[in-house]
C-alpha cells in the first residue's frame, strides 16, 4: 500500500506539485480554505497548463475544505503531509493535520520563507523535513487552474531540493524527492538550511520589489535603479546568511558572492551582475511573471513580507549586521498593503539608499 498524501494549502505550488502526483496514481487529497477552490477542484479536477512546451492537462481530485478534514478521523491517517500555505498559515495548518498524521507521518514544508523552526514545534524535529521550489513560477490564475509561467526545468535547473533538518540523506527523503519528481526535476540535499537561505535570498531580491512598484520581474531587471536595489537586498542578506553559518548555493545561477560585492558597489561584480540578469530578462519570455507576493498584492492579499525581507532583517539584527535596504523594503510594502501608498517605483528611487 502507498502512502496517504495531503497537500495542505491547494495554491500555485501545492496545486502544481500535487496534480502531478494525482496524475501518476498516488494517493493524494488536496485540503483548501477556499470554498470556490475546493468545488471547482471536485466537479472539474485540477487543471495545470504552461507557458510554452508542455501540454495542460486536467487530473480528477480528492478535495477537502478544511472544515471538512475531520473527516479524514473515520479512515486511513496521512503519512505525508505537504504544508503549502503562506508562511505566516503554517502553525495554525500544522496544528490543523498533525492530528491526522499516521504514527510514522511527517510534514513537509513545500514554501517560501523558513518555516521548519515553526513545524518542528508543532509535530518535532523528527516529523519535521523542508523542500525548496526554485524558479518554479506558478501562479493560481482561477480555482482549480495553476499556470506556470514557463516550461520546464528539467535538467537545466533543478527545480525542487528537498532535505532533513539534520542533512542526512534518509529513505523518506528519497520518496519526498521521487513524489516532487514527479512534476519536474528534483534533488534531495544535506544542505537544507543553506538552500533555504539562497532561496530566501532571491525571494528577498524580487517579491518585494514586485509588490510595491506593481511592476513583473523583467521591468525591474531592466530598471537600472530598481535592479542595483535589488542587488543591495540581495548583498544584506548574502552577509547575514553567511554571518549565521550558512553553505549558500547559487543565486540566480550566480555565485552569492558576486552578488554581495555588487550590492556593496564593487564595479567588477557590478558590472558581471548587471550582464548577467540583463541577459536574462531580454531572453524570450524572460522574467516576464510577476513574483507571488506581487501576485499577492493584485488580488488584495496578505503578503509574506515580514516572513521574507523582514525575517532578513530580524536575524541580521542577532548577528550585528546593518540591513537599511531591507528594513526601508519591509516598511514600504507594509504601507502598500495598508493602502496608504499605491504601488510605484518611486518608492524605491526615492530611498537615495548609498
């Protein structure tokens, strides 16, 4: 017998990810808090479409609201549960299906931001594994239908790296990793925590960016103010993540370190960054997406700022670092969803930031 699935959170990522479980026969029930979400997934199944080279499909689906999981009680638990919610759903979802996790059942975060601290004191480290979705650009464009907005990685880029909190390379980690292979290329990893900080590096560099210019990723990137801010962002928390101990891997398929000392203005890294994400924004369809806390922000949504730029900002403080781009970015996205600014690029050339 398989293993029971739950997706908690039936957004861009989870919907994407699991569909493509559903599709290969496994045993996967999708749990949302979206009523529209959850009916448009049981009467016509969950549609997943692409950009360019991949033919959409549309696979029948078990969905449950979240009121409705208790009903999960009269039958067989869950032995994986992946938690795709917004960071700051985790501990309410967490808490929600732990009681439904079969004794030998895990959880699994499938989100942006570090939430596995927030998991594990829930259900324990021991219940506890992280996974990372790179450069997946998926968005939830209506119930029941992801795009991405692009093809796949395959084995140009890995998309997901799942790993242990303790980075040993486990049998249940190798079925985490083959269920996320099965949507696209997948990786398991004894740096967890280093790939979640070069993952929580990107995000920092362009979710918030989007957010509060209502600008897409290219026209940031082509934006020449607006991309060496980015590169600021990126270069506090490259620092901090490195202040704390953390293996960065690649960013942006760049080495951390040219970002850092472009953010902190050396012209030889400069000039090396501003080539290279030039170069991938005047590709065809290149960056043409906005960011999910971009998409957040369109459709009047919660953003996970203080989860992302503002988590940078808090852990720079523990370990003395100065982080003014990523403070300035936290608190003008916090207006922007307050209402009290419109989003606009001004906000960002306005700064004067050195």
């Amino acid at each position: 017998m398989g293993n029971r699935i739950a997706i908690i959170g039936t957004g861009a990522v989870g919907g994407y990810a699991g569909a493509h479980m559903a599709q290969a026969g496994e045993d996967v029930t999708f749990v949302d808090m979206w009523p529209e979400n959850v009916e448009a997934m049981r009467t016509r199944g969950l549609r997943i479409t692409h950009l360019k080279d991949v033919p959409e499909f549309t696979v029948p689906v078990k969905a449950l609201h979240l009121t409705e999981l208790q009903a999960v009680s009269k039958g067989r638990p869950f032995d994986i549960a992946f938690v795709c919610t917004k960071s700051y759903d985790t501990a309410w979802a967490t808490m929600m299906v732990k009681q439904y996790l079969a004794p030998g059942g895990y959880v699994v975060s499938l989100q942006n931001c570090m939430n596995e601290e927030t998991i594990a004191g829930i259900v324990g480290w021991g219940k506890t594994l992280g996974s990372i979705a790179s450069s997946i650009t998926v968005e939830l464009m209506t119930p029941g239908h992801v795009h991405r907005n692009a093809g796949k990685g395959g084995a140009a880029h890995t998309v997901f790296r799942a790993g242990e909190v303790h980075g040993r390379i486990t049998d249940r980690l190798g079925e985490v990793v083959r269920l996320l292979g099965l949507s696209d290329s997948a990786k398991a990893t004894e740096n967890l925590w280093g790939e979640r900080w070069s993952k929580l590096v990107i995000n920092g560099m362009g979710n918030g960016m989007s957010a509060c210019t209502g600008m897409i990723s290219r026209d940031i990137l082509m934006d020449d103010t607006l991309r060496h801010f980015s590169a600021r962002l990126g270069s506090e928390a490259i620092r901090t993540g490195q202040a704390l101990g953390y293996v960065l891997e690649e960013i942006f398929h760049m080495d951390p370190e040219v970002i850092a000392r472009a953010g902190e203005g050396d012209p030889a890294a400069k000039a090396q960054y501003d080539d290279h994400r030039l170069t991938e924004a005047r590709k065809p369809g290149g960056a043409a997406h906005r960011p999910s806390m971009g998409q957040d922000m369109v459709k009047g949504r919660r953003t996970e700022i203080e989860f992302l730029n503002g988590f940078i900002v808090e852990k720079a403080k523990e370990v003395g670092i100065a982080t003014p781009a990523n403070a300035a970015l936290t608190e003008i996205v916090k207006r922007v969803e307050r209402g009290e600014l419109q989003p606009d690029p001004k906000h960002i050339r306005e700064l004067r930031l050195n």
